[in-house]
C-alpha cells in the first residue's frame, strides 16, 4: 500500500477543500482520508500541492486518426502498421494530459477494439482504458463510409450489429446524420429511415449494448430520441437557420429521456486558420463566420445544461488540429464557461462520465475504485485553468510521471 496526498481533492462529484489522503494498493483505492491523515508506518507517500482529482474520461475520440489535417480521409489509407503507431501516439497524448480512460467512436477495421483487448490481456496500465465501438454503421457512402461500417438495408443492418455483437465492442455507433468532414453527405438531414434507427437500436439492446450516435441536424436529433438511443453525440441541432433550432418540446423531452450528450466542444482556438471545405460549405448554408458558429455551439450547450439534459465531455479528439488528441481539459472548461460551475464541468468528463459509459471502476475516488489518478497545480475549485496543467498522473495506481507537459 501506498499513499497519495494533494493540500485540495476533488472525488469526482464534489470539492474537498481541506485536502486528502489517498491510499492505493493493487491498482484500487482502498481509503479516502484526511490531509493529515496517519499513515501506517513504513506507507510510503506522495505529496503534492495541488488538486487530486480522478483520471479524466474522453467520451469521443478517434485513436486511428493524428490530429493532422484532413486526419479522417487519410485513415482509409493506412496500412495495419500506421494504425497502431498514430494510436499508440494518440494514447500517450491523452495519458499526458491526464484522460486515464477514452471511448473510441472512430474505428477503422476494428483497430482500437483489437487494442482494447490486447490491454486487457496483458494487464496493460501504462495506456489510457478503452471503450470502444469498432467502426460507425453509416448509410452506403454515408459519414466516415470509408472506416467500413456501410450498412444499406434491413439485412445488413442486422449483420452489422451481429458483427460488433461478436466482436464484443462496448457501445454501438451509428451515424444518423451526415457530417461536415466527409463530401457528399448532408449534416443536416438523417441517414436512415426511422424504422432503420429503431431496428438499430432494438437489436442491440437486446444484446446489451448502448447505441450512441452521431446527430448534428435537427432532424436527425429528433430520430435518435424517438428511437431510444443511449447517446447523442454533437447535438448541434443545426438546420438552415443555424445551431440550437429545436422545437420548445425538444429539450425537455431530451432531458426527461436521460439520454448522455456530448456536446464535444474543445475546439483549440488557435488552430482554426484553416477549416476545411466541407465546414466552410456548411456554414456558408447558414450564414455564419467560423466564430459565430463555435459561439452558437458552446452557447447551446449552456442551453441543454439548463434544460436539465445530462452532459458528458468529449472532443472529438484526432480529427484535425483543432481537435487534437490530449485536450480534453478544454471541453471542460469550454462546459464551464457555457454556464456550468466548475463542479458540473468537471463530473461530465468523471463521474457523469463513468456513470453514461457503464464504468462503475471509474469516474470517482473512493474505496473500490480504479486508481486512475490526476494532479493538477494550484487550487482547481478557485482556477479552473489549472486544469491545463497536469503534474502527475496515476493509471490503476501505476504512476506515469510527476512531470508530463
């Protein structure tokens, strides 16, 4: 056994000012203390001046995908060998920034389910966990069809769901709406019919999976929660006249629905230089600048909060290089400043997070529970920004460093 002490702690649900004592044996936490607590003797212990908090949870990334330019049209020309090596980076970026768990929402033939495994039989803590869905059923030539999960038809929708059910992935993905990143396709319409999406989700809940699913328009919004989806990533709820165009009904219905929704905000203001064309397209459609429309974003997230939807924190990490691998701390405080108190900020990528993702091991420190830890400098209740600056990081009690960035 040893111990990890921080002068402030943060449980995952609430703030301890007075600080904690953290004990730590075999991967778990086995107590929660006082600052001052007395050790046994011989416990050896860690002691730092900041805030403890659990390791944080991405809820939307793509480990196949570099954070470079155009990252997702390039990944359909990966060989076997690229894929691991852009994942294995995309896991240490995240591992720096203190992410400890991610759920993959990206996959290219299966790559991040087959990494997801290996850590399992290895007992690997040096990588973030995995939560992965395998690559997203989209429609034939659909949203991101080259990460090969087109399904057209009743058929192959069933195959497709029989094929991730035995390949035993976490969470079902599926792209119920276009999306700005892939040509073609028309973010702001649906992708299947509505008796597609239901049987989508009919078939894998019936084999205990949670679908999620990507929505940005309106209506594709509207299908997912009559279909009784789990998730709903993006939520943009854009039609022509915008982001947040949603009937007065909508969000109440949403919230009463308890259906997670990642907002996956995050976008690294400093990497917008260059949207890429389909984006500038959509927008054009709407008549918004690049910043009018990452404002209407982040103000509809503070909209949903309001509405009492239930919010958990992603980035669509790797996508581009506004989006890269490692910064969900932003969407976090991107949440924080829509309007949620750093409290609610921080439960969305813990345990909100954990509790959407069906992690009952993660997202809290307390007895029992995974030892993936986070430190952070200075007092996080009273600078949020400290959260931009890791000083160690634990991954089932196994330290990565005291100093990452």
């Amino acid at each position: 056994m040893r111990a990890v002490r921080a002068e402030c702690f943060f449980d995952g649900e609430q703030f301890r000012r007075s600080g904690a004592t953290v004990l730590v044996a075999g991967g778990k936490v086995v107590g929660v203390e006082a600052f001052e607590f007395d050790l046994p003797q011989g416990c050896p212990v860690l002691r730092y001046g900041g805030t403890l908090l659990p390791g944080l949870i991405d809820a939307h990334t793509h480990l196949v995908t570099d954070s470079g330019p155009m990252a997702l049209d390039r990944v359909a020309g990966y060989s076997a060998a690229e894929i691991e090596t852009v994942m294995t980076q995309a896991l240490q970026d995240h591992l720096a920034a203190g992410v400890t768990t991610v759920r993959d929402l990206g996959d290219r033939d299966f790559s991040a389910v087959g990494r997801r495994d290996r850590q399992g039989r290895r007992g690997q803590v040096t990588e973030p966990h995995i939560v992965a869905s395998g690559p997203p059923i989209t429609s034939a030539g659909g949203h991101c069809h080259y990460l090969g999960g087109e399904a057209a038809g009743t058929e192959q929708i069933r195959r497709a769901i029989q094929d991730r059910v035995d390949r035993n992935v976490d969470v079902v993905k599926v792209m119920a709406s276009g999306g700005a990143n892939t040509p073609g396709t028309d973010v702001m319409a649906t992708q299947f019919t509505d008796s597609e999406l239901r049987l989508m989700v009919e078939l894998a809940h019936k084999a205990g999976l949670p679908v999620t699913a990507h929505a940005h328009g309106t209506p594709a919004v509207e299908q997912a929660i009559a279909a009784g989806v789990d998730g709903i990533e993006h939520c943009s709820c854009v039609t022509d006249r915008g982001a947040g165009d949603v009937t007065d009904a909508t969000l109440p219905t949403l919230a009463r629905s308890h259906i997670a929704v990642c907002p996956t905000l995050g976008l690294d203001p400093a990497m917008t230089k260059t949207p890429p064309p389909q984006l500038l397209a959509m927008l054009s459609r709407m008549g918004l600048t690049l910043e009018q429309w990452v404002q209407a974003r982040a103000e509809f997230a503070g909209r949903l909060h309001r509405a009492g939807v239930r919010l958990i924190s992603g980035v669509d990490s790797g996508i581009n290089p506004a989006k890269r691998h490692g910064t969900l701390p932003r969407a976090v405080l991107d949440l924080h400043a829509a309007g949620l108190t750093i409290t609610q900020a921080l439960a969305t990528a813990t345990s909100v997070a954990a509790d959407a993702l069906g992690l009952p091991g993660k997202g809290r420190i307390a007895a029992g529970r995974d030892a993936d830890l986070l430190i952070v400098s200075g007092d996080l209740a009273g600078d949020p920004e400290a959260l931009l600056d890791p000083q160690a990081v634990f991954r089932a009690g196994h330290r990565i460093g005291d100093t990452l960035r």
